[in-house]
C-alpha cells in the first residue's frame, strides 16, 4: 500500500528507458534526462544500479528485476507497480537492461499504462544484441560477409527452443542469439545438423562490463570453449562468417587447421 | 595535403561513434564524451548536425557523407581521411548515423585504421533498426506475436534485393528493412508471394526527428499508403504482427474489413 503525499502529487506518466549493455556511458543523453526528473525508478536485474545516482537522492528506488533465489516481481505486479507508483508519485522511469523491445516485454508494461490512461515516452537503448558484437569488433553485417542479422531469444515463455532458431540456422544471416547461453549446446547442435560445424561462433559474456570475457571459434568446438572458459550468464552467442573478423578467429583457426591435419 | 603543426601532435586513435537515428539526446554519454576530446570529426549524411557542438570549438569538422547531387567521399577516401588526420592531429572521431556496424561499413574503417597502427575505439549507436519502430511503439519482440526480429538491408552493393529479404519473407521473424523505400513495391511482392498480403506493415520516415511520419497497414496497402503519405527516404520498413500493435492499425484494420466485405 502506497500513501500519496498530497503536497508532491504530480501529473503521473511513465518513461520506459533502455539502460543498453551494462557500462554506465552507453545510456543515451536522453535516458539521463529522463532519469534526473524522476519521482520513482523501477529497475532491473540487468541495469547497472550506478545509474541511479542520475536520479534525485529523494527519487524512490524499486529493484523489481529477477536474480536466481532472490524474490522476485511477476510481470503483473510490475505492472501495477508502475501504475501505482504514477498515480501516487508522478513521474515513474521503468529502466530496463538494453533496449526496451528487445525481448524487454517492454510493450506490455507500456499497454497495461495505456489501458490506465498513463503517457508513457519511450527512450531507446544501446541493445546488447549489436552492441556486444561491435564492442568486440565484430559487426553484424559487413560487404561480402553478411547481408542482415537475425536475432533471436534462446529462452522462450514455454523453455523450449524458439522455431525461430531452426529457421535462423538454415539462413545466411548473422545470428545472435540472447539468452541462450544454458542452451549452447543444443544451439550449436541445431547448426550442425544444417552441415554448419565449421561457422564461426562466439560467445561473449558481461559485454561492456569489466567483467565481459570473448571465446571466439566455430561450431564444433564453441561449447567446450565456453565450458573451459567458464563462461557464465548474461551472456550473448553469435553465429557467422562476420565472427571470422574478430583478432581471435585467426589464431583460433590455425590452431584447429593443425589439429585437422593431425 | 594536411599540414601538421608540430606543436599539436598527440597520439593517433580513433574513435568510432554511433550517432543515433537523428534526435540528437539519442547519442551515448560515451558518444558525447568522445566528441569532447576531438581533434577532428568526420561525418556522414545521417548524422544530426548539431552533435557538432559537442566537439571543441577549434576542432576541424569535415562532412565525408553521401548526398543525392552533392560530391560524396569514396569509402576508400574516407578511410585515407581517418589516418591523415589521427597521424597529423591525434584523436579523430568518426561520427556514424545509427550504429557503426549495422550496414554502416564501421568494419572497413576499423579494419584499415588497424592496418595502419592507429588504435580503434568503438562507441556503439542507437540503432534506428530497433529504435524507429520503438519509438513509434511498436516493439520489434512481443510474447505471442515475435520470437526474433530480422534486420535486412533494401540496398545491396550489387543493386539487387538481397536474397535474405526472400528468405526472411518466409520468415516468422520481425522484418526490419533498412534502406528498402525505393525498393518498396518489390519487396511488398515478395512477402505477397508468400501468401503474406494481410501481414501488418508499416514505414517510418525520418524517425526520432521533426520530420517523423508513419504510415500503417497491411502488405497489400503499404505501398499505396507510402506513396499517398509522401513518405521519403530515409525510411524503415518493418513487416510483422507487432506491427498490429501501433495504435494507428486498429483503425485501418476495420476500414479494409469494412472494404473487404464490399
């Protein structure tokens, strides 16, 4: 239960704002103004909680992300978090990791205030899905290598694999796949079985963060790398012939080239 | 020829920025902190001029971009440009409209500047590819409607349409297409091709900025409407069920129900 103060009850609205990858730089100028005229900040498990220092000390700050074991929100109650919060205390910043819409359920929260009569802005963010890539100095798309990237979620509502991981295996698209780090090995059996062990692949873990960590390599030899290297989630995977670019590949395939040749 | 001034000689690098998608509080903290340190700016077409101001005042600013009429940069000169000025006045910023890396040929820059010894920062951008639709609320992934999104280029370095715009016609991604309105009505028979005439679609000109205009609806009355509406380039196309999310789709679904029915 949530008592209003009469004396601060302010028009309510909400900002939906991407917080992008997790380096507090690569929030957009835009986001901080939105953060420093906040009357409450919800925010995420993936959102670096040093951005909070844009917003008012006064500013009320709500941690509704999800952490394993910690307690968590249900999209529901966020949702009526977000209203309440507008409706009692006026200016609401739903700050969310990345971009919004990239696999965010952004849209929902942004419904649900517009089903309330809530105006809700949206600021977009840096999503790790190209950034994470590009920091590594591998670009999504590059002349001859790559034409369009398709990226997909490795962790659907229903815990299967999205279909869509089928069809993005068969294309000639750079694939990123958020989220999927826990299935990487069903992931890259799915590429194998399209005749594609040989693709190069990577996974980046923490991108932006001074606990982001690189294995760059192809198919067949992704998963061990992973393990070996003790990768952990959050952690971003990325399929193509764009990866063959990264200063990692080169060494990585003359070490299997020697390896092949016995 | 570039003259250096020897009093001025710093330590070549380069900075790779993305710019956003126009709206000039779109730029990353990082983005505005690279532009403050600059010795040189080079930009492109895309890139919202007034970012400029950003950059020291006696910072040399030179504009490397393509537009219609106008005498444009190669991309081989582009990259020439870069190394002059970072070997004869130190930190150049190369100011890129969205992200780098998404059909921006950030990879060809930060290729030849590694080349030529001359250290490469990358400051990722705001893609329009996410950004546009979002703004326009319409997300790119939504439980229900979107497992993945697809972004796809409508202008190839041959001319033709990519073979990936077929492909991710068959698709049950988000089609994002980049650089596609003068190709609209090729493309629109693509996805017809594949049964797909009453899939939403929608085009945005010039999103994030005063400029924006958005015009709804479905594969079969999308090119109509773009043309009705004046849409100009620059423009997204996005194909998908998210599209029937935008608020604009309710009302131009009952008016094509109520044609349909005669």
């Amino acid at each position: 239960m949530i008592i209003p103060d009469e004396k601060t009850i302010k028009q309510p609205r909400i900002t939906l704002v991407g917080a992008g990858p997790g380096d507090t730089d690569l929030i957009t100028l835009k986001g901080v103004k939105a953060l420093q005229t906040a009357d409450v900040v919800l925010y995420d498990a993936l959102v670096n909680e040093e951005l909070l220092e844009s917003a008012p000390t006064d500013a009320i700050k709500v941690y509704v992300g999800k952490r394993s074991g910690d307690h968590s929100y249900s999209q529901d109650a966020v949702n009526k978090l977000l209203i309440d919060y507008a409706l009692n205390y006026g200016h609401v910043v739903r700050l969310k990791g990345g971009d919004p819409f990239v696999f965010g359920r952004g849209f929902e929260e942004l419904d649900y205030a517009a089903l309330n009569n809530i105006p809700v802005q949206v600021v977009p963010g840096i999503s790790s899905s190209i950034a994470v890539a590009g920091l590594q100095h591998i670009p999504v798309t590059h002349r001859g290598l790559s034409e369009s990237f398709w990226v997909v979620t490795g962790t659907t509502a229903s815990g299967k694999i999205s279909n869509d991981v089928y069809e993005a295996a068969r294309s000639k698209a750079t694939v990123v796949v958020l989220m999927g780090l826990h299935k990487l090995a069903e992931i890259a059996e799915i590429f194998k079985k399209e005749g594609k062990q040989n693709l190069p692949a990577a996974v980046i873990q923490s991108g932006s963060t001074s606990n982001e960590k690189v294995v760059v390599g192809i198919v067949d030899t992704i998963v061990g790398l992973a393990e070996q290297n003790k990768i952990a989630s959050p952690a971003l995977i990325i399929f193509g012939e764009v990866v063959s670019l990264h200063p990692d590949f080169q060494f990585a395939k003359e070490f299997y080239d020697i390896v092949a040749r016995g």
